[in-house]
C-alpha cells in the first residue's frame, strides 16, 4: 500500500485486518490479566500478521470512551509508526480524550510518512483534555539556514475536538506534501491550524465549526498560513509557503476570522501558489477579522466560487466588519458572493489593495445585502499604487465603491481590427449587439446597433 496515496484494502488485507483486531484484542486482555503491558502483546500480534504498516491505537491500550485519558496509548501508536519508517495509525470510531502538558503538545507526529486515519470525520473524535497543542506534526524549527521538515504525512477521516480550550489543534511548522482530507474541527477557543513554512499541500473537505480567537484578535482565525512564527523555540529559514490548495472547504461560526495568508513576523519572502476553490465561509457568531485575508506580501494567490455570508455578531460584539480583505500580487478573486441578512454586519465587502506595478483583478463579485453595507461593497486602499482589472463586480443595495476609487485601470482587451468595412462575416460567429470594431484600412469604428454595423469616422 503506497503511503502517499488514499487507502486502497484489497478484500484479503480487509479481512486481515479484521482478523487482526480480534487476535489483538484477545492478546491484549490476556496480557492485562497477566498484569502485562497490552502494547506489547499488540505489537506481536500485528508483527505476526504482517500488519507493521498499521497501527491502530485500540491495540496500544485508547479506550476511546471520551473519559479515559487515552494520550499514551495514541503517542505509543505514533511513535510505532515512526519507529517502523511510516504507516497508518488507525482510531476506530470512538472519542479519544488527550491532554497537553504545559510547555508541550498532547500528540507528536515523530515521523514522516504516517498517515492518521479515522472511521470517519464525526465518528472518530480527538478530544482536548486541557489547553495547549493537541496535535504537532512539525519538523525541527529554529534553523535560520533551513529546517528539517516533517514530509509525506496526512490526517483523514477524522475529527477533533477542541473542547472549548485554548491551544492550536494542529501545528504544521516546517511541513511539506501534507494532505488534510475530510477532517473536522469543533470548538476550539483559538486559532485552529498555524502552517508555517507549509508547502506543496492539499486540503480537501476540512470542516471547521463554532472556533475562535477572543474578540478583536489580530492572530486567530481559524486557518492562518504563513512564512514565519514567533512561538518560542522556532524561527524561520529561507523558504516559505506555496502551492497549497484548499478546495471544498467550509468554515462555520467562526468569530475572529476563518482563513488568512501572510507574511508572518519575520523574513521577507513571499508566500505564493495558493488556490482556494469551492469554499464556503458564513459565521453569526462575528467578533472581529476579515472571514478572508491575503496581504500585499503574497504572490499568486487565486480565490474561485467563494461564498461569504456575514449574519450576525457574537453577543457582546456590534462592529461592522471588511469581509475579504484583497491584498495579493498577480492575483484573482472571482466568482465570488458576500451576502449578509437583516443585521448590519458588513463595512466593506471587498477591502481592495494594488500595490506599485501590479493589478488587482476582480471578476464576477457580487454583493447580496440583506442590509447595505455601512462602507461599500468595493473599498479601494488610499496607498494603492497600481491599477485594476474590475470586471462584473457589483452590490444589489448601498454603495458600490469607495475610498480611492481609481482613476487608472488594466488596459481593456484590444478591440478587434479588420480590413475594410466591418460586418458579421468579419466575426468567426455573429456577435452581440454592442461588439465594436475597427476599419484599419479606411480608419472608421464600427459598433453593432440592432443587427446592424453603424460606423463613425476616426481622427488622424
């Protein structure tokens, strides 16, 4: 079985792992009625079936009842996968309850190649036991020339529950060629996943429900991808974040943010190569922080079929919020929605920035406000400094523009040149009533009225 690849059981491995499960689990209650360690027992079983790549954490003593503190026995199933180069640690359906320690995150991922792979998102749940890092699957950090990184890992399949605790769900420092697939996460009071130096990734169907930062934070959302951190004990090296991405994604209930990229506290390459395609950000429960943040330090960053919905605040909380704050170079945002309900929750829909020599390109986003914004639905930044390419972007109430509008713009595609008088032959199909052209040879503007090509004469 390819360790980088989606699990593929053959009938025969299936029943061998059924198999298994039940060799282990009467290995592992004779070995606890003989006053024996059932990790033990459970590894000669596995070994003896020929299951080294599988480690399911049931045979190194979790209970997974949501009450027994079931950290060891998941770090010994960790560590027997890093042990053995790689694998898949397994967690059968249940609630496994873990608890961090101060200074140190319940779960390490040791290894690269280990896979973590659940029954299912909302069947199989990681439960924080107290504040602090539920799971770090980070390399070595503090490395100015560059870090050793934690590669060719995954997490799927699986839940996790943050509890109401403080503390990252997830760790991804100095982490590369990760996929994060049908994962779920619930309840976390802070930012959910911090990726730093995080590349060549994917993430697909990650769900995260009713998390946040405390109100008015700077530095949780849910989601925050950037190229250097300042948590003690790590630094930074010469690379960076790029080509990440995201795709069918949902975030849910958040209230400082749902997903941001950018520089970070130090260094000054770019984050690059991010894709966002098909995501989904609508919260209530609003306290501060764009839902969508890419600063002006990323490159190539491209947002398709969003869609934001801002309806209403967490209790306490009244500020109308920027829902997309749009910074990035050689970028596009399109195809996206920003809505709200009766509450006005929205300053500005788009918070618009173009820096020196760049366009800032928008196409297909539309505002569909319950209540108008108390801004606009596109605020250009005052320190803009380069041009536009704003394509069918529009609001259905309240203003459309605001701030710097600009007076400069990408230049529009060249209108077609033909020679001699324009007609419908000059077209590889008939075109649209509005279609200009222009007659190089004799110098006249062609535009097409009712059916017809009507010209005028040019200066020159």
């Amino acid at each position: 079985m390819s360790r980088t690849e989606p699990a593929r059981a053959t009938a025969d491995t299936t029943r061998r792992r059924a198999l298994l499960t039940g060799a282990v689990a009467g290995l592992a209650g004779a070995a606890v009625a003989a006053g024996s360690q059932p990790a033990s027992a459970a590894s000669a079983a596995t070994a003896a079936a020929g299951g080294t790549d599988w480690f399911d954490v049931r045979a190194y003593g979790a209970v997974g009842d949501g009450a027994h503190d079931d950290t060891a026995a998941v770090q010994g199933a960790l560590d027997a996968a890093a042990a053995a180069g790689g694998g898949v640690v397994y967690f059968p359906a249940g609630k496994y309850l873990v608890v961090p320690t101060a200074g140190a995150p319940a779960l390490r991922v040791g290894g690269n190649d280990i896979r973590l792979i659940g029954a299912g998102s909302r069947a199989s749940m990681l439960v924080k036991g107290g504040n602090g890092i539920l799971l770090r699957m980070s390399g070595a950090g503090a490395d100015a020339s560059g870090a050793t990184h934690r590669r060719y890992c995954s997490v799927e399949n699986l839940g996790f529950n943050g509890n109401r605790r403080t503390g990252l769900v997830l760790e991804l420092y100095y982490n590369d060629n990760t996929v994060i697939r049908d994962v779920y996460i619930t309840s976390n009071d802070d930012l959910c996943i911090d990726a730093v130096e995080f590349w060549d990734s994917r993430i697909h169907n990650l769900v995260v429900e009713s998390s946040s930062g405390p109100a008015g934070s700077t530095s949780q959302p849910n989601v925050w991808l950037r190229n250097s951190s300042a948590t003690s004990g790590w630094g930074y090296s010469t690379d960076n974040v790029n080509q990440v991405h995201f795709t069918g994604c949902r975030f849910e209930a958040f209230g400082t943010g749902a997903l941001w990229i950018t520089q970070g506290t130090a260094g000054t390459n770019n984050p690059n190569g991010i894709h966002l395609t098909d995501c989904k950000f609508e919260t209530s429960q609003m306290m501060g922080g764009p839902h969508l943040r890419v600063d002006a330090s990323c490159k190539h960053v491209h947002a398709r079929d969003i869609y934001a919905y801002a309806g209403n605040f967490a209790a306490g909380y009244s500020t109308p919020q920027n829902i997309i704050a749009w910074a990035a170079i050689a970028s596009t945002l399109e195809n996206v929605l920003v809505a709200n309900g009766a509450v006005a929750t929205v300053n500005s829909g788009i918070d618009l920035y173009a820096g020196p020599g760049t366009v800032a390109v928008l196409r297909d986003v539309v505002g569909l406000y319950g209540t108008k914004p108390t801004g606009h639905h596109v605020y250009y930044e005052a320190s803009s400094a380069g041009d536009f390419r704003v394509e069918n972007t529009y609001a259905n109430t309240g203003s459309q523009a605001g701030g710097a509008v600009p007076t400069r713009h990408a230049p529009n595609p060249p209108i077609r040149q033909v020679s001699g008088p324009v007609s419908d032959s000059s077209f590889t199909r008939p075109p649209a009533d509005g279609t200009l052209a222009v007659d190089k040879d004799n110098r006249r503007l062609y535009v097409r009225v009712n059916g017809t090509w009507q010209w005028t004469q040019l200066n020159g």
